[in-house]
C-alpha cells in the first residue's frame, strides 16, 4: 500500500468528512516544492480524481494521490496522536532522509526540492 492510515488518524479523518460528501470525497495526500527541508506533505479533501491519480483505501478512508509523487511518499504511516497540548496528524516517511523540527518539511535522497526558511 502507498500509505497507510492508522485507526487513530482515520478516527479523526472520519470525524473531519461529516461536513463533507462522503460517498465522494477522498483524502488527498502528497507533496509539494518547499518548505524548511525542500519538500513539504500536503493533505487536504478532495472531490476530483484525474487521469494521474492512483485511488485506493485504507482502514476505511478512500486515498487519492497523484502517481508523480508515489516514490516519494510510498511506505508512509499516517497517525494522529493526542497529547496535553491537543493532537495533530503525525506522518512517518521511509524515504524522508531529512526531517524539519515542524515535521511537515523534509527531504528525500531522490527529491531534494529548494529549501525555505523555517
């Protein structure tokens, strides 16, 4: 599988799509140019599916990412974690070689993206 939503993050995910169509919303997962470390994760909800889109599920949510970005992102675990100071989606690359203390920016030996300030 090209990623992997754990229980915990697609609770949350779930609990996001009720102000959506859900019978046609998927989540949408990739990266862009940019940020502290060259690449930066985006993840949003989207009604679109084109010709470059790989759809898939997991634990109940329905995926859509573009093919361009499957090597980058392949292997990666989406979790959302609850601590004292609320909770947040956590994600968990194998192929991010360099991470930025925020964890949405990082680097990949393939991609390395043009870098930002932090």
């Amino acid at each position: 599988m090209v990623v992997t939503i754990t229980e915990s993050a697609s609770l949350q995910i779930k609990e996001m799509m009720k102000d959506e169509d859900q019978e046609k919303v998927h989540l949408r997962f990739g990266v862009k140019g940019g940020g502290c470390s060259g690449l930066s994760y985006a993840m949003g909800f989207d009604y679109e599916i084109t010709e470059n889109d790989l759809t898939f599920e997991s634990n109940g949510i329905p995926v859509v990412v573009n093919k361009q970005d499957i090597p980058i992102i392949e292997g990666t675990t989406i979790d959302f974690k609850q601590n004292m100071m609320g909770g947040g989606f956590t994600i968990d690359n194998p192929n991010a070689i360099v991470s930025c203390g925020c964890g949405s920016s990082f680097r990949t030996a393939a991609e390395t993206g043009t870098p930002e300030e932090c």
